[in-house]
C-alpha cells in the first residue's frame, strides 16, 4: 500500500466549514496532496484534465445534486480510472441502506460526525483493497479481459479476505464479455454462498440478455419488493417490461423510481423515452421538459434532449412550447457541432408541424449538412433524420446518413429497423444500393491492408485498417483484420505493448459481434503465441502499456 503521503485526493464538498474540518484531519493523518471542489460539475471538469488516487464525496450536492450520481456517471463513462478509491461520506442514516443496493457502489462509505480515527482507518483499508486488486484493473484496462477473469479465479481462492471482491469481478467480467451463461453460473455460485442483492441483479441482468425475461422478472420483482431504495432493480425491470413489449408496465416502474431518485438525468430520459412510445406524450413531455431543465446544472448535457421534448410538444400539438425549446436550444447550444444540427433538424419538425413544407425542407437540408461536419450524434437519432430527409425528397442527404449509421452500427437490431423503414417507404432498392456499397468499401479495406502487409509496409496496414475501424466500428470483418494488421505487425516488428492492447480490446469488440465465429481461438493463439515468443508476462502487460510512444500516430484513427 502507498504511503498516504504519496496519493493524491479530490474532496467534493459544498460546505466551506466542511472542507475546512476535512482538510485538518487529512492534514493530521499525513495526507496533505489535496484538491477541494464544492459542486459535481467541478469535479467533472478536474476529473477530465488530471488523475486522483483517491476522491472522498459528500452524498448531498445541493440542488439536483448527489454524490450516488455523479460516481455513477464517473464509472459509467470512464472518467476515473477503475483503480480511483472514492469513498463516500453522508450524513444520512438511511445511507447505508441505499448504498447496499447500489450497482455502481463507492468503494466505502463514512457516516457522519468524522472523527479523524475513522477517516484514517477507512482511507487505509480502501487503498489496501485497491493494491490487492489493481492487478486485475491493470488487465482489464489493458484489454487483456481473459488473463483478468484468470487472475480472479486464482484470487478468490489465494486471498480468501477478497474472495468476494474476486468472484464478482470475475462475474461482471464474463458478462461484459458476451459469456452470459458462464456469468449467469458464477452469480449463481456467489449466492450460494450470500445473499447478495448486487449477486441477484447480476443474475437477472444475466437472464435479460439470453432473453429468459419472465425469470428476469420475477428476480426484479422480489429486489423492488424486499428494497424500495433499490432504484437499479427499478430500471433492469422497466428494461425487461420493455423488452417483453409492456410499455405501460414499464412506464409505470420507472415513474416510480423517479419519485424516489429524481435526479437521475438517465433514469429520467429512459422514463421519457418509454412514455414517447406507449403513446403518452404528456409524461414524455414532463420528463423531457425535467430532462433540459436539470442537464444545465450537469457536465453531460445533450442538445439531444432538447429534440425528444420539441417532438413529444409537436405531438400534443403545443406548438408555440416547441417553438420556445428550440429557442432555447439555439441560444444554449448551437454553437456545439451536435447542437447546432439538433437546432436545424428540430427547425424542420416545427416547420412539418405547421404545414411549412419548403422550411422544413430547407431546415432538413442544413440539418444534413451541419452532420457532415463530424457531429456526434446517437443512432436513433440519425435515423430519425434520415428518415425525414427521405420524406422531404432529399435521397442524397438521407443516404449518406443512412450510409454513416450502417457504418457505424454494432447490432443488427439498429440494422434490422433501418432496414424496414426503408422497405415501408417502398425504398428497399435504396437498402439493397448502400449495403452493398457498404460491402464494396469492406472489401476494399481488407484488400488495401492484405496487399501493404504483404509488401512489407506494416505500418501502412496497421495505418489503413485503424482507419477502418473507426469508419465501421461495428463490422466484424473490419475489426478482425485490424486486430490482425496488429499482430502481423508484432510478429515481424517485435513486441509493441500499446499494438497489444488494441489488438485485444478489437478481438473483444469482434466477440461481441460475432461471438460464435470459429476465427476467434485462431486470432487469440496468436496472440497468446506472440506474449510466449516474446516472453510477456500477462500481469505485467499494464505496466509497460505507455513505454512506445513514437507508435501513437499510426493509432490516432482507432477509438479508445
């Protein structure tokens, strides 16, 4: 374990008597590395420009604010690395109750009054667990997810202190990777032993993804009746009632959850986006409208929002509300390439709504341009839009958003649905034109790395398939070759760590897609042969990840 003088803390706290009190006790137990912030987005804005060993959070926030949220927003969208200790500190008796049931749990929790005796004690317990268990971060930050679930598997039974901490890794991992009946038999394995409420979500998010829904659900339903503070359960049981297509079941556990948890910006946008389906667009206008109006107080705003709350407007015929929520965007927001793209698409349904055809028209045609000026915008989304270009006679602009979607889906269910809008437009020839030119560009790709490797130019193929890759994240055929333009170049270049890393993180991108595809055990032995010609030693692999940092401009076009 480091010495506390070593590590580095953020404290988020809103209170200044209270970062005062912290900052002598941390001073007292020789912890004097210290960056005090007083709100979330602070934290958010620290967090993105610089790394901390440890953050120590006060649960209230202040308004539309809490500690609960803001981790799992960290965890969520990998802000902090999995090896940032954040410990949790509240002055709500009924805290402890809440955090057992959270999926997303901090790594401890201090009730409150502090004495410096505690907040000594749960500092050092919570860095020691974090060295026992860096090794498997390392792994899984690394992409080396088979030698992580390996390494658990030997931890849970060397280190039996951990042996829990062990086995829920090894089970969130499985899952992760696709294995869910593998994970499905370790939560089972884990309850055998406890009766964890986090081991029985496992379980049932488990069932959910190999469709077993009814089994899902009665699992959920006794989590939500046992706990009512337990609002993950809440959100996987309006996923199930969803899936099963019991919209207004769904629709009904949500809204609940959000009585008790309101401030949840996701929890809320899922709420609006079943209540939109079911056909009620009042709730999805109330939770939209709550939506746009707490995303100003959050770090993670989306001009998205903003759309889905004009359209469940425009759908109850409020046409001057939607004509202020545009407003609104544009004053907010257009100066961000998504916004700005959000602002003229939405410009084209308020026209639509009124009967203004050519605006709309012209508004759609803006909204197609600004999109090719590299806006990041959701699949759903851009279908949307391509489907609205379609519909106002513009086919080159709706093709090549319906081009960049297909190129850049990783599941055939986005897939499926572009594929029947088109064939209800009676534009199935459209579908069958972009999917081959689609397949035309695939080939090419493979063609143009093949034949620079073959000459010899590696680089070049490593260079040309990361270019791939980040057109077509979600092709199998492209991440296979790039995860093998990779190894080719390792294997007659020598041992590149950062290549390895991405070689492992595309050969689990391409066990998502294609989980059952027989060149998966021929592209992981050689992997596994390379690490044994050059002697690499798995649990070693993340401490030499940064040491060839002249290669990074070969792999600027892969996403992390």
């Amino acid at each position: 374990m480091p010495d506390l003088q070593d590590i580095d803390v953020l404290v988020i706290e809103a209170h200044p008597a209270m970062r005062a009190q912290l900052r002598s006790m941390l001073n007292g137990i020789r912890v004097t590395r210290v960056t005090f912030v007083a709100s979330a987005l602070s934290a958010v804005e620290k967090l993105q420009t610089r790394q901390f060993d440890l953050i120590l959070c006060e649960y209230a926030l202040g308004p539309g604010q809490d500690g609960q949220h803001l981790l799992e927003d960290l965890r969520t969208r990998r802000i902090i690395p999995l090896d940032t200790v954040f410990i949790m500190i509240s002055g709500e008796r009924n805290y402890e109750r809440v955090i057992g049931a959270a999926e997303l749990a901090p790594n401890d929790y201090i009730l409150k009054p502090l004495t410096p005796g505690t907040l000594h004690e749960r500092i050092e317990r919570a860095m020691h667990k974090r060295d026992t268990l860096q090794p498997v971060y390392r792994l899984i930050e690394s992409g080396a997810y088979r030698e992580a679930i390996e390494y658990c598997e030997r931890g849970q039974d060397e280190l039996p202190r951990y042996r829990t901490d062990f086995m829920r890794l090894r089970a969130e991992l499985l899952g992760e990777r696709g294995l869910h009946a593998k994970a499905e038999d370790a939560y089972r394995e884990i309850l055998r032993t406890r009766h964890a409420p986090w081991a029985r979500l496992g379980l049932a998010k488990m069932l959910f993804a190999r469709k077993q829904y009814e089994d899902a659900e009665m699992i959920l339903e006794s989590l939500v009746a046992e706990s009512r503070d337990y609002l993950d359960a809440y959100d996987w049981l309006a996923k199930t009632r969803e899936a099963a297509g019991r919209l207004r079941e769904a629709q009904d556990i949500l809204l609940t959850a959000v009585e008790r948890s309101p401030h949840r910006l996701g929890r809320l946008r899922h709420l609006g986006e079943v209540a939109q389906a079911s056909g009620d667009h009042a709730t999805a206008e109330r939770a939209f409208s709550e939506v746009v109006r707490k995303g100003k107080q959050s770090a993670f705003r989306d001009p998205e929002d903003h759309v889905r709350l004009i359209k469940a407007q425009l759908e109850q015929g409020h046409t001057a509300d939607a004509a202020e929520s545009l407003r609104d965007l544009e004053q907010s927001m257009s100066d961000q390439p998504a916004g700005a793209v959000c602002s003229a698409y939405a410009h084209a349904l308020l026209c639509a709504a009124s009967g203004d055809r050519k605006g709309a028209r012209e508004a759609m045609l803006l909204a197609a341009r600004r999109r090719s000026l590299e806006a990041d915008l959701s699949l759903p989304l851009q279908r949307e839009m391509a489907e609205t270009c379609l519909d106002n006679l513009l086919e080159d602009e709706g093709s090549e958003l319906i081009t960049d979607l297909l190129r850049r889906a990783t599941d055939a269910t986005m897939v499926d649905s572009v594929r029947e809008s088109l064939r209800a437009r009676g534009r199935e020839d459209l579908s069958i034109r972009i999917e081959e030119r689609l397949h035309n560009e695939v080939k090419a790709y493979i063609a143009s790395g093949a034949a620079k490797a073959h000459a010899g130019d590696y680089d070049g193929a490593v260079r040309e398939m990361m270019q791939a890759v980040r057109k077509m994240p979600g092709n199998p055929h492209v991440t296979f070759n790039a995860a093998l333009a990779l190894l080719r170049h390792i294997e007659e270049n020598g041992w590149n760590e950062r290549f390895a890393t991405r070689a492992r993180m595309l050969i689990e991108r391409y066990r998502m897609l294609d989980p059952l595809n027989s060149r998966l055990d021929a592209i992981n032995g050689l992997l596994q042969s390379l690490m044994q010609r050059y002697g690499i030693d798995p649990t070693a692999i993340a401490a030499t990840a940064a040491s060839r940092p002249a290669s990074r401009q070969i792999l600027d076009g892969l996403p992390e």
